[in-house]
C-alpha cells in the first residue's frame, strides 16, 4: 500500500458543485495513508451501485447510487449518521446509472436512466420527478448534468434508440427554458456519447467530453450560441501505438484559466489531457486491467485548492486515486480487489483539500465512503518541534 510511484473551477463528477471550487489497499481505518492525507472510512449503506457523491458548501456529503432502485443519502458535516432514502423504483432494470449534483442552494439534483431519462430535483422538502424528451426513444447508459447559478439544469445523455425503433446512438443535450426542455443532437458520429461530462463554465456555456467509439476518438465540444464547436482530442491517428479506442470512462472539468482537462480511458491505460491554447497535450497516468463491460470504463476527477487534478478509476477491481503533484502523477491504492467485479467509483474534493471517494465494497457490496484528510508532512512536524519559543 505505499506510494507508487487553470477563472473558476467546473467540474463534471457526476458530483457536486458545478458552481465553485467546492468540486470540488485494503483500507486501515484511521490510519495514516500515503504523503500528504489521513484516511478512513464511513460505510453509507448495506449495498450501492452507480455512486455518484457532490458536497456542499456546509461541507454536508450528498450520494446517489442504485439499490432495487435511485436512492439518496445525506450526512451532515458535524455528523456521523447517514439519512437514506428511495427516491425511484427499479422500473424493471437490473441496474440504473445515477448522477448527482447540487443547486446554488445546495439542494440535490439527480439524473438516471431506466430506459427513459428521469430529472428528480429536491424542491420545497419533497423530490420532483419528470421525464425528459419523452417519446423519444430507448435511453441507456451514461447521463450528466451540471446547473447554472440561475439554478437552470442543463444535462446530457446518450441516446440509444428511435422512437419508431431501431437504433439512434448519438448524444444529446437539453436545457430547461420557459418550462419545457429544449433539445438538441451534440454529435452525429456513430456511437457518440455513449461515456459523456458535461460541465458549465462562467458564462453558463455547456462544454461537453465524450467518445465516438466507431471512430476510436476522444471529442470535446462546446456551445457557441448557434451550433456545437467540436474537437478531437485523441484518437488513433494522434496516438497509433496505443488501443484503438479513446475516449472511454471520461471526465471533464475546467480549470482556473476555463482549459479543459479530461480524464478517460483507452482500454489498457488511464489518460490525461490537457488544453493547452490550440492544442492538446495527452498523458499516460497509468497502465490498467480493464475487468469488461462499459461499466469498467469510469474515471471521475475533481481539483484541490490548488488547482491540481485527482482522479478515480478501476485497475481490474482495485480502486486507485491518482493526482498530479505540480510536476508528476502519485497513485495510492484506495481499495483492494474482492469478489465484486466493479467498484462505481466517484470522488469529490472541498476547499480545505479534504478528499471524498464513494464506491462499492469489494467484498460485501456495500457503500463506502474513503476520506482523506490533509495531513502536516512528518518533516514540517519536525520542524515545527524544533522551534525556540518566542521571547
């Protein structure tokens, strides 16, 4: 378990706040881990998939995740006790993904897909639920979100079917106006979008990363106010010597400067890029085990105070947190392999640099929370003891 070895903040964790820098192993509880965090661990429920976890600006923990249904939990800052509820029936799923992020008021808003796309907002103490673009057709795998300072949602999602029948397979963007939710088509590649972030940057303008599969690439985009402004960020041509695929289990936040960094996966490697004026610069975090499905292709991020970028990810059933140190990549192991193939990772960060990762319990199936706390390094601590007292 040792060490192996850019304006303001947006994020897309499936997480929290998309409106400031809030969002933003075989674990031994209370115990110290790695260089610079203490970490233990909370457990939140009995069983969880699809966890996706944002924190306010109290500093009070937010989890959506699938259990026989959506469900939601809270804990209080200055609390140890987890309040759980069901906030949607299974609809004939086995498993549903969730998404969550809050408000300005710090109210959760969740996403999921149980062939239909759902919005569940928390509103006057009690949950609203609405189906968005109705009648158009089956809806599956990812969905993300992120709302403006106005409290407007914005979300995205993967498109699978037509409402005739058939397949459509493109990804798709809506934004509540006047009461209805105007939708638009973000990319007609095949297969595009199937792994999806979407965050808001200053202005409110929806940025976008996503995969087009058939092609292998890795896209960004943004709204321009008249149409879709597209990138590629990787692809075969620009990596040949890598897996074809690119793109897979992407995040997306904006940093101080409003660059783009996206975190994703090609199949044997997790992936870094960064926005660099017209160009983008790619590196390799680290070489992965990928146990199949596109479940297995997750990465979530979140930056520090600093700015620096932390990252989850699966490694063939083993949860990792990788973060750039100013000038390299550090990996921690956060939880070990079990019999449970997939872990849902997600992470979220609050501005004393207090690190929150959920996910599954490799062995028993429960939600976990890993909390990493900064911690004095031990030679600050020692020079510290060495000091004469003031005269």
């Amino acid at each position: 378990m040792a060490m192996i070895v850019r304006r303001t903040v947006r994020s897309c964790l499936g997480a929290g706040k998309t409106l400031s820098a809030l969002l933003f192993l075989f674990f031994i509880p209370s115990s110290s881990f790695g260089q610079t965090w203490k970490w233990t661990t909370e457990t939140v429920d009995t069983f969880g998939l699809q966890t996706s976890i944002a924190i306010d600006h109290d500093k009070n923990l937010h989890i959506s995740y699938f259990a026989d249904g959506v469900k939601y939990a809270f804990r209080a800052a200055d609390s140890s006790r987890w309040f759980k509820m069901y906030i949607a029936p299974p609809a004939g799923y086995e498993e549903l993904f969730t998404r969550i992020v809050l408000d300005p008021g710090g109210n959760p808003r969740i996403c999921f897909t149980p062939g239909v796309l759902k919005y569940a907002s928390f509103e006057n103490r009690q949950w609203n639920i609405q189906q968005i673009d109705p009648q158009s057709g089956l809806i599956d795998y990812s969905c993300s979100m992120a709302i403006a300072p106005d409290g407007t949602p914005h979300i995205l999602w993967y498109q699978y079917g037509n409402p005739q029948g058939g397949y459509y397979l493109h990804l798709k963007y809506a934004v509540l106006e006047k009461g209805s939710w105007m939708a638009r088509t973000v990319d007609f590649d095949m297969q595009a979008g199937k792994w999806n972030c979407l965050v808001l940057d200053s202005q409110g303008i929806p940025h976008v990363s996503y995969d087009s599969f058939i092609k292998g690439e890795m896209k960004y985009a943004y709204w321009d106010g008249k149409e879709w402004k597209r990138t590629i960020v990787d692809s075969p041509a620009i990596s040949p010597k890598g897996p074809y695929s690119h793109g897979m289990g992407n995040s997306l936040v904006l940093n101080h400067d409003g660059k783009a960094q996206i975190s994703y996966e090609d199949g044997e490697s997790v992936k870094y890029a960064w926005e660099k004026d017209n160009s983008w610069k790619i590196d390799t975090v680290d070489s992965i085990t990928v146990t199949g499905s596109w479940i297995g292709y997750r990465t979530r991020q979140a930056l520090d105070p600093q700015g620096n970028p932390h990252i989850v990810y699966e490694d063939g059933g083993t949860v990792k947190h990788a973060y750039w140190d100013g000038a390299n990549w550090k990996i921690q192991v956060v939880s070990g392999p079990g019999t449970r193939k997939h872990r849902y990772e997600n992470i979220a960060i609050d501005p004393v640099g207090t690190i929150y990762i959920s996910y599954q319990d490799a062995t028993d199936g429960s939600v976990k929370v890993a909390i990493g706390r900064p911690a004095v390094p031990a030679q600050a601590q020692n020079d510290s003891s060495q000091k004469k007292p003031a005269k």
